[in-house]
C-alpha cells in the first residue's frame, strides 16, 4: 500500500513522454514574511462585540424569506450562526480533501507533470497554508460553541458538505485510466474560484471581527495560491493527450458548480430545525436561490477561471465549450471584467 501511494501520479504515465509547456514566476518567496501561519495570530472568538450577524445575510438568502424572517431576529441570527459554522466545516474538508493531497503530490514531484524545481518547493509551502487554514477554521467552531453555547446542529449522520458527494459524482464519469487528473482539476478549479465570502466577509462590518479577521488571513493566502493553480494549469493542458482534454474538459463547469452552488441539503436540515415542514422547506430554497440567479452568481465567480481554460485552449473542444454553453458560464460580460479586475480573493 505504501510502495503504491508512493508511486501513484496524479496524471499517470511517464513524464518525459508528455509535452512541456508553461512558465512559473513564484509568488512564495517572501512566504516567511507573509503566509498567516507564519505572520498573523491564533484568532479568539471572544464574544461577538460589536457584530450583530454571524454571516452576512445576502450571501444565505433563505433567512430573508418572509416564511424565515417573520420567526423573529434570534430565529434567523441562529441560522446566520450554523450558516457560518458550515462554512468553517467546508474550509476543513476542502483543504483536507480536495487541495492538501494535490499540493502534497505535486511537491513530492508526483504529480505526472514536467514542473519547475521551484513550483516543487511552493507546493510544500501550500500544504502548511492548507493545513493552517484547516486548523484555523475547526478551531474557530470550537471557539464559538463554546462562547455562544449554540453547538452546530444537524451533522448526526450527515454526508458532509455537498461538494464531496458532487465531485464524486463527477469522478464516477471519468475513465479508470484518467482517475487522478479529475483531483488535480478539482484543485486548479477550487484555488481559482473567487467566492462571495472570501471576498465580502472581511470588508462586512456588521460581523464580529475576529471573524472577519480570519476569513481575511485565509483570503490573504488565497492569492498567491490562485497564481500558482493558474500555473499548474498552464502545464497540465498541453501535457495532456486530445483524448484526455475531450474526457475532462466536459467536468469543469460540474466542478464550478460543485464548490459554488448553495449546500440546498445543509439548508434544508437548518430550516427542518427551526420548525419549517417539508413542503414549506422547499419553498424556501426554490425561492430564496431562484436557479436563474444562482447561474448567474456562479458565473461571475467563475468568470476568470473560465478565461484561463479559454487561455489554454480548453474551450477549443466542442463538448468542452457546450458543457461550458450550457453551464452559462461563456457568453457573459461581467462587470469584473469590464472593470478590469484583478483577483485578490478565491474560494480556500
Ligand atoms: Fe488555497
Ligand atoms: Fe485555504
């Protein structure tokens, strides 16, 4: 088991047989002075001070629903709470499941692509970032149950955040001989996704500050590992064969969905806990997250990730443009575009 842990590449094959292409300009050499392992505090939960919301309301739009709001402030402030504690547990399994075993991989020089020395090294530097935002987020769970005394509620028995069962679904559509390239992908996907809350929470005055704070440690990391996943797609596109871009080009937008869409499950088992019957459940979520607007979200979110695919050549395939087409995710000018936008904030 250990002789074939050692040896298993992320994409198989021998890699001197695989073209190489890309380029790599480190963003990690002043890592010591900046990574928030290195340079920001364990963050306390000390109560919750001046912020009167755990998590800002636009970003779960179910405790706006009349059916929600009219159950009163302490109803939909305890919602904003497991809201928040969700998002914490997600930033754990993200980092433990989809990034940290990618970056160790690649750091270990296994992962089937021709990459730089350095890109190497950087990649060790990730997974103690990975491992620190993991720490961080579980720690902060613990932190806030124990000073709000609302434990988080409806985890007996769950399956976890919905992006594990998503991405498996996913994988389950890709050909034995490609199994680990999908993990690689998921990865760039997840490092170059700009969400709402990395972006917004930091800037939200209306949330207590220490959350703020370390959602903005996280966010500080996360943009000099959107560069370097920019980069590894970069080398893993033209390292692939024709037939291996047609098989894992169409799972892009299904991985975009699968970080980016709302956990309709986790909302569901919350609104269950505060009285909401089934019927009234899904009315709830079908109005709260119209599919129209949540498309469109999730789009703009992704708006650079798409151009970088578009950048590589991903978009040339046929199939790979219509999964693209139909996901709404090309064929859109956002405003961050226009704007010019430069990212600073991706999703873990
Ligand atoms: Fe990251
Ligand atoms: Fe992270």
């Amino acid at each position: 088991m250990y002789l074939r842990a050692f040896k298993e590449q992320l994409v198989a094959g021998p890699v001197g047989a695989r073209p190489r292409a890309g380029e790599y300009t480190s963003r990690f050499e002043r890592w010591d002075a900046l990574a928030s392992v290195r340079r920001r505090p364990r963050r306390e939960f000390e109560g919750e001070g001046t912020g009167s919301l755990f998590f800002p309301p636009e970003l779960y739009p179910v405790v706006k629903h009349p059916m929600v709001a009219s159950r009163g402030e302490a109803v939909v402030r305890g919602l904003l709470l497991q809201r928040l504690y969700d998002y914490l547990d997600f930033t754990t399994e993200l980092e433990n499941l989809a990034v940290i075993p990618v970056a160790t991989k690649i750091s270990r020089g296994r992962s089937g692509l021709g990459l730089p020395e350095h890109m190497r090294a950087d990649a060790h530097k990730i997974v103690t970032d990975e491992a620190w935002h993991a720490q961080f987020s579980d720690d902060f769970v613990r932190q806030i149950t124990s000073s709000t005394g609302c434990p988080r509620l409806g985890v007996e028995g769950s399956e976890g955040p919905s992006f594990v069962t998503r991405l498996d679904e996913l994988r389950e559509r890709l050909p034995h001989a490609l199994r680990g390239v999908e993990a690689l992908l998921f990865a760039i996907v997840s490092e170059t996704l700009i969400s709402g809350i990395l972006s917004d929470i930091p800037r939200d005055d209306r949330l207590p500050s220490p959350v703020r704070e370390l959602v903005r440690d996280h966010a500080e990391d996360e943009g000099r590992h959107h560069v370097y996943f920019r980069s590894v797609l970069r080398y893993l596109w033209p390292a692939l064969t024709p037939s291996e871009r047609r098989a894992v080009g169409p799972l892009v937008p299904g991985a975009i969905h699968a970080f980016l869409e709302p956990d309709y499950g986790r909302a569901a088992s919350h609104l269950a806990g505060i009285g909401l019957k089934r019927e009234e459940i899904d009315q709830v979520i079908s109005e709260s997250w119209p599919a129209h607007e949540v498309r469109r979200d999730i789009s703009g979110a992704a708006s650079q990730l798409t151009r970088y695919f578009a950048e590589v050549g991903a978009l040339d395939d046929v199939r790979t443009l219509s999964s693209f087409e139909e996901a709404g995710l090309v064929g859109i000018v956002h405003e961050s575009e226009k704007a010019g936008y430069v990212p600073r904030e991706v999703t873990a």
